[in-house]
C-alpha cells in the first residue's frame, strides 16, 4: 500500500518534477542514480528549510550583536556621566568643607577678638567705677574744706574782734593775726590742688566714656561681622546636610537611628568642636548660644559623614565595567532553573580594580566553594559586602580598609561564565539589593 501511495505521488509531481537520472563514471563501468519525483521535492524542501534557518538564526545572530553594542554603548555614556557628576559633586563637596573650615577658622578668630574686646570694656568698666568713686571722694574732700575754710574764716574774724577788745599789747594781737593768714594760705592752697585733681579726674572720666563709646561701637561692627559669619556657617551647614539626609533616606535607612548608634560609638568630646561658655559666669550670651548651635551642627554633619563612610554607598568597581545581573529571582545559567541571585554582577576587564563599597573590617580572604576568590568586609549597623570571583586577593583577614581602598582584580574563579564581580550587601545575614544603596550614594560619593 505504501508503495501504490509512493506511485502515485510521483504520479502528480511527473509534471512538474519529472525523473531526471545522475550517471557515475568509474573504471568499472557507468552507473546511474534515478531521481524520482518525490525525492527531488524532498531535497528541494529540505534545501529550502536550511536555507530559512540559516537566514533566521544569522538575522537574530546580527541583531543581538548591534543590541548588546548599543546597550554597551549606552552603559559606557552612562558610566562617563555618571562619573562626571561624582567629580561634580566630589569637587563641591570639597569646596563647602573648605569654606566650612575657613569659616571656621574666621568664627575662632572673631570670638578671639570678641573676647579681648569684652576684656578691654570690663576695665574701661572698672577704671571708671574707681574714677567716678575718686570724685565723689574728692567732691566729699571739697566740701569738708569748704567747710572748715568758712568755719576758720568766722573764728578768725572772732579773734580780731577779740583782740581789739583786749586789753595786751599790739604785738600779741599781730602775731595771732599773722598765724591766721598762714592757716588760711595753707587750707587756700590745699583748695587749688583739691580743684586741680578734681578737674583731671573729670578729664579722665572724659576720655573713659569716650573709650567706651569706641568700645562699644567695634563691638557692634564684630557682632556684624559675627552675624555674617553665622549666616555664611548655618548655610554652609544646610547644604552639607541635605544631601546626607537624602542619601540615607533613599536608601530606606533611619537617619535618627544611624546617628544614634554613630553618636554612641564616638561619645567623647573636645578640639575646636567644645561648646563655648561664658567666661563671666553669668550663662552663656546670645551669640555664644548661636556659636553653639553652629558647632553642634558641625560635629552632626561630622556623625553623617562618619555613618556614610561606614556604609556600602560606593561603586565596588574602580574602572569600566557593565552591570550584566540585578538582585533577584532569575535563570541559573549554568545548570538552569530559577534561583535566587543574592547580588549584582559587573563585568569589565580580567585585573579591573575591585574597591570596598565602604569602610570596614576584613573577616574573610579567600577561597569558598561556588564564591571562588572572595573578599567579605564586616561594616557597621549590621552591615556585610561580598566580592567574589576575584583572579587575586590585595587584602587580609582582621584588615582595616577604607571606602575606596583596593581588594582585589576581577576575575572568573568559582562558579561563573565569564569575567565580572559578584556583588552582594546583607543586613544581619539577609541579602538586601545593593543598587539600592549604590544609586542613594550616586550624588554624594
């Protein structure tokens, strides 16, 4: 039945297709292959399904090439201004700590003068409290001379009386009369200087309440300047803060909390951040209170900054790579299946420099199964980082490093396909996405 079946498909492909005959030549003699109808449409069928294919598989083969080189492409822009902005804002960065710590430098030196201004009032102050008592004293000492001048004078005119009316000798009375005027020349000339000092007393009081004028007219051109330079501080502290602030919150952090634990960490006190007191004993003034306010500003943005270097808001990656894998569930590509990528990977170079994400210790360098060559570095507020599949290790165990500070080269040991970092931060042992904190710190850092 089958061949009856055959028989009659050749049968209809006969003119279309008719038999055509493929003669061998060998010593032996001549051979030939008969090509039956429904052969030939099975090998022109068969070409045509090959030739598709391979249309189909170079077409998607192109395509994917000029894809994957306009998303390599677009990382490497990205990348640029990506960088651009860091060295933006790195540059401003700098730029407001070096106007903080001129202001600074300006506020110590305005409180010095302050302070020797205070200084020179509170004995402008006292000598004339002392002058003003040397005058009533003086004025007491007049009046009391005055006194016993007047007093003298009404004795004196007495004893002429009596001494007309007396019945001695000339000479008596002469002698008694001389020894009046000398009385009276001597409290007269006591008077004169009595006046003299009066006069320069009041002279010196004069000049005293000029001095204070001055005084205090210098005190209100630094309370001026001083005003200034809170403002140009408190700003200075605004912007610095703002940007912190927002960094943290984006990455779905406690700012009050990370603070906290920051502040517990560094409680001491002293340097040119202790509050200011007031030297009198009498509470601090209204501009120490301000000064006060600005240094605990300062040494908040301090705790900031000291919080953000202890946390993974850093690019691992020193030099150019491309993000080739998020965080999340995805296809296992070596042995297949979902499974959970606990990281990011970035591929770049084999020997691309792989930086800490953050300051840290370091608790483990070295190899560990599935990971290769791998880095973990213990943070602060709970926080670890791993880098694996690393071609060398820079670093050792219980080693110090800094954000930014070099780990190691990127490589491909362990398990992996190709050349790139895998990238994991945890909370508590839990791995949390680190984009999250790489794109809070992308305007800071």
């Amino acid at each position: 039945m089958t061949s009856r079946l055959l028989s009659r498909v050749n049968a209809t492909l006969e003119r279309h297709l008719p038999e055509q005959r493929l003669f061998l030549k060998s010593e032996e003699g001549t051979r030939f292959i008969r090509l039956r109808p429904a052969t030939q449409a099975t090998m022109i069928v068969g070409s045509a399904v090959f030739v598709g294919w391979t249309v189909i598989v170079t077409s998607i083969f192109l395509i994917d090439t000029i894809s994957s080189g306009n998303i390599r492409d677009q990382a490497l822009r990205e990348q640029a201004m990506y960088q651009d902005t860091l060295n933006s804002v790195a540059f401003d960065r700098d730029a407001r700590a070096a106007e903080a710590a001129a202001a600074q430098d300006r506020f110590a030196l305005a409180m010095d003068q302050v302070s020797a201004m205070q200084t020179r009032l509170l004995d402008s102050e006292e000598r004339r409290r002392e002058l003003e008592t040397a005058v009533d004293v003086i004025q007491a000492t007049l009046r009391r001379t005055i006194e016993e001048r007047d007093d003298a004078r009404l004795a004196a005119a007495t004893l002429q009386n009596e001494l007309r009316a007396d019945t001695g000798t000339v000479q008596t009375a002469a002698a008694r009369e001389q020894e009046l005027e000398q009385t009276l020349a001597f409290l007269t000339e006591a008077l004169e200087l009595t006046a003299d000092e009066r006069d320069t007393r009041h002279l010196q009081i004069a000049e005293a309440e000029q001095e204070i004028v001055r005084l205090q007219f210098e005190a209100a051109l630094m309370e001026e300047r001083q005003n200034r330079v809170f403002s140009q501080l408190e700003e200075a502290v605004a912007v610095s803060m703002e940007p912190l602030d927002e960094m943290f919150s984006a990455a779905g952090l406690s700012t009050d909390d990370l603070i906290e634990t920051v502040r517990n960490g560094y409680s001491g006190q002293g340097g040119p951040l202790m509050p200011i007191v007031s030297t009198s004993g009498d509470g601090p003034d209204p501009m120490s209170l301000r000064a006060n306010e600005v240094l605990q500003a300062l040494d908040e943005i301090n705790l900031h900054r000291i919080a953000a270097e202890q946390l993974p808001f850093a690019v691992p990656v020193n030099g150019s790579f491309r993000n080739t894998s998020g965080f999340g569930y995805r296809r296992d590509p070596i042995n297949g299946g979902r499974r959970l990528h606990a990281g990011v990977d970035f591929a770049g170079g084999r020997g691309t420099p792989i930086v800490a994400g953050g300051a840290g210790t370091v608790i483990f360098a070295g190899r560990q199964s599935g990971y290769g060559l791998m880095v973990e570095i213990r943070h602060s507020h709970g926080y670890t980082t791993r880098y694996a599949h690393m071609t060398r290790i820079r670093v050792s165990e219980g080693e110090r490093v800094s954000r930014g500070e070099l780990l190691g080269d990127m490589g491909c040991t362990g398990r992996c396909t190709g050349t790139h970092l895998h990238y994991e931060v945890r909370l508590n042992g839990d791995p949390v996405n680190p984009m999250t904190f790489i794109r809070a710190g992308r305007n800071v850092f």
